[in-house]
C-alpha cells in the first residue's frame, strides 16, 4: 500500500511538471506573437514614416510623382 501511495505521488508530481511546462511554453509563444507585429509598420531602409512623407511633399522637397513612389514602397 505504501508503494501504492508513493507511486501515484510520483505521478501526480510528473502530471504537475508536465502541465507547467505546457503552461511556460503556451505563454512564451504567446509572449512570441504578441511582440513579433510590434514596431513601426515600415520598410527597414526606408529612415522615414508616411506622415514624414506627406510633409516633405506638402514642402515641396520630392515631387508628386516621387511621393507616390516612396508611399507604394512603405
């Protein structure tokens, strides 16, 4: 009975491991997903945002034609 009582100790001891685990590795991807779409939604040569573009525009420091061009490529 003892060996008993022991045995399913053992069990519910490797059960509970088994389910943190689980529990670490469903909050690290999570964790994973949550951050990967962080950040600004832009080009990583590109140096400027769609709002620096419209203002370099409405400047007049790039033409129509070359603000179309940099909005498509953002």
């Amino acid at each position: 009975m003892i060996a008993a009582v022991d045995l399913m100790e053992i069990i519910w001891g490797i059960a509970a491991l088994a389910a943190l685990l689980l529990g670490a590795v469903v909050a690290l991807l999570y964790v994973k997903k949550r951050f990967r779409g962080q950040g600004p939604r832009q080009s990583p040569d590109s140096g400027f945002t769609l709002d620096d573009l419209r203002q370099m525009y409405r400047d007049g420091e790039i033409s129509n034609k070359e603000y179309n061009l940099l909005k498509g490529k953002l």
